[in-house]
C-alpha cells in the first residue's frame, strides 16, 4: 500500500457516516487468516490421532493403526473443503458489498 491507500483507509475506517466501505480492502487479510485458521484446524486433527484416549472400559488405549491412516487421509480433504468454504463466504461478502457499491452509483445519477 502507498501513502495515499493508507491514508484512504484509515479516513474510511474512521468514517463515522460509512460512506466508504473497509471490508473490501481488508478481505484479502481475512482470507489469509481464515487459511491459517483452517491450517491449523487440519493440523490438530492430525495431531488427535495420536493422543492417547480412554476405552469404553475407563482404560487408556493408544492410537489404533486405523485410526492413524484415517486421520492422515482426512487431514487434507479437511483443509481442502475449509479453505473451499472460507473463500466461497468471503466470496459472498465481496459481492454483496459490488452490488452496494454499484447501487449506490445508480441511486447518484439522474
């Protein structure tokens, strides 16, 4: 960002009349920290098939060889279909933001 898209930014931040929308210009951030989230979602579902649980008869069993390959074939169908669905939802919210934009062009000529 330049000095004047910084400064753009922070006068729409602070806009208290919300003329100008922010959301479009941090979206790229929160796709990157929803990536991270899901990263680290997929990573502790990794990490779970290794910890030891108790058994149906209140002792601790450790991780079953099944178990094991079912969470490592999982693991990236898991981050696959996050990283899928963040980026639909971001998706959506960058469109309905275009379509305020250009409705509010419309609105302004005659």
């Amino acid at each position: 960002m330049n000095q004047s898209q910084v400064k753009g930014f922070l006068s729409s931040l602070y806009d208290l009349s919300f003329h100008a929308f922010v959301t479009p210009k941090i979206i790229q951030i929160v796709y990157v920290l929803a990536l991270i989230c899901v990263a680290l979602a997929s990573l502790s579902y990794l990490v779970s098939a290794f910890v030891p649980h108790v058994s149906f008869f209140g002792g601790y069993e450790g991780p079953s060889f099944g178990g094991v390959i079912l969470h490592i074939i999982l693991t990236p169908i898991i981050f696959v279909i996050g990283s899928i669905l963040a980026r639909i939802y971001l998706e959506f919210i960058v469109a309905v933001f275009r379509i305020a934009e250009n409705t509010e062009s419309l609105r302004k000529e005659p």
